[in-house]
C-alpha cells in the first residue's frame, strides 16, 4: 500500500476496502477523493440526523417495524444456517428495498451469498467487475414489473444466472424497461455495503468487501445504492417472492400427469 492510499484509507476507516486497493487509476483516485470529501460532510450530516432523531425516538420506537427472519419469502441455498440479505436501489420506485433469505452448512461469504441469490432469482441481475485488486459489485438490477423481460442500455450480456463481468462500468447505464430497478456506480456513486450482527442490531458500513465477510448465523448482509457517495443504510425491505409458476410449465406439468395416469390405465 502506498503513502496516498493509506493516507484515504485513514480519511475513510468505515467504507468498504476493495474501492481502495492497489493499482487504482486516475478515475478511480479521483472517486475515492470524492467520497472521503463526501464522507466528511456526511459525518456532520448525520450527527444532526442522530440528534433528530433523539428528539423524535419515543415517537419512531413505536412506528418502525424491522423485517425479521420470518418475513423472508425467496430463501436460496440449504443449510443449518440462516443469513437475511437486502437489496435496496434507493430509486424510487415500489418496493424500493427487496429481502431475500440464504441457508448454507461450514464456511461462506458475502460474495458466496450474492452470487447464490443472484443465479436463484431470475429476476435478479448484476454487473461485476474483476480487477487485480478484487471484485467490484458495480450494478444490480431487477425486473421489477415482472414482465418477464429485462436489458439495460448500454447493453450487457448477462449470462444464464444472471451476471455480467466487466471492466467497463457506466455510471449512465439504465434498465430499458422504465419499470425495473437498474442502478450502476463508479465514478458519481456506489453500492454500498452494510452488515449488522442480527435482526435487531443497527446496520453498519463493512468494514471489508463481501469475498472477505464470513458469515455466521443469524446475520444480515445489505447492498444500498449511494448516489454521489451519499451513502444510507438499507431501508426496511419488502420480501422478494418466488415467481409463480407460469402457464407453460403449468400445462407442461398437467400433461406429463395425463400421461402418467393414462400409462398405469
Ligand atoms: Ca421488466
């Protein structure tokens, strides 16, 4: 690590590292000295929040409902295990913040956690990037209307589970169906990387890039899209479902079984 780098890292202890490893270009030195100028004026941002919300606390208590375990609908993976994992894109539109449920035995990450869902859902889509220095999540989409279609411009070809990998992010990238989520950042913004221990803890910044998160029962993982690196803490999430069977296969389905029942006749 170099002096500069150290120098950011010092600026910006709570932010997720793989945005400050070696071999950074112009580009990328330019973004990571917008967010530790951006983080300085968060800091005093969210003091007066905190103090805000001092003031209002008896009246939030009552109102906030968390999303526990037992909200999850979509869960991936099997397992002794349980890890909740929340998606939101901060964009406006309903249901801005999506939760999905992931079950595993031995050793996992947060990576390993993202790509299971990602491949599970068919909804769910996400460009990464592979660099010397790590992976990047750099956009993540989701066919929120359910149309059954989804594509971004410029366009990706996002493989059968759902990813693309590239070195070539584009902050500018949009989903072609106005109705879905599609959110991309590298140089004006990012998806930031939030854990808490369990349900009832208070979300916080990884302190490290999710192939370096060992996950443990009970915890909670979230990817929150920070515009122009104004970064917030996963909003409570609204459960991911589990498509519907459709029509074809239903038919598909109801045929096979006439045939069995006519075979045994
Ligand atoms: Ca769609």
């Amino acid at each position: 690590m170099n002096d500069s780098n150290f120098g950011i890292r010092l600026l910006t202890p709570r932010l997720p590292t793989f945005s400050f490893r070696a071999g950074l270009s112009e580009n990328q030195t330019r973004s990571a000295r917008n967010i530790a100028t951006e983080l300085r004026r968060k800091i005093s941002m969210k003091k007066l929040r905190l103090l805000s919300l001092a003031v209002a606390g008896v009246f939030l208590v009552s109102s906030t409902r968390a999303a526990s375990f037992d909200d999850v609908e979509f869960w991936v993976g099997s397992g002794a295990n349980r890890a909740a994992f929340v998606i939101d894109w901060n964009d406006g539109k309903s249901a801005e913040s999506l939760l999905w449920g992931y079950r595993w035995d031995g050793t996992a990450t947060g990576f390993d956690m993202f790509e299971a869902i990602v491949n599970a859902d068919d909804r769910l889509f996400a460009h990464i990037g592979t660099y010397a220095w790590g992976t990047a999540i750099q956009g993540i989409g989701y066919d929120l209307n359910g149309s059954g279609n989804f594509s971004v411009s410029p366009a990706l070809n996002f493989d059968a589970g759902g990813f693309a990998d590239t070195t070539n992010p584009d902050d500018a990238r949009v989903a072609l169906d106005a109705g879905d989520h599609y959110l991309e950042g590298w140089d004006n913004g990012f998806w930031a990387y939030y854990t808490k221990t369990d349900t009832d803890a208070a979300w916080t910044s990884s302190f490290v890039g999710s192939k370096d998160r060992l996950l443990a029962d009970g915890v909670w993982d979230g990817y929150s899209f920070a515009l122009n690196f104004l970064s917030s803490d996963p909003s409570e999430p609204v459960a991911a479902v589990v498509p519907e069977p459709s029509t074809f296969a239903l038919l598909s389905i109801s045929a096979l079984l006439v045939t069995c029942v006519r075979r045994k006749l």
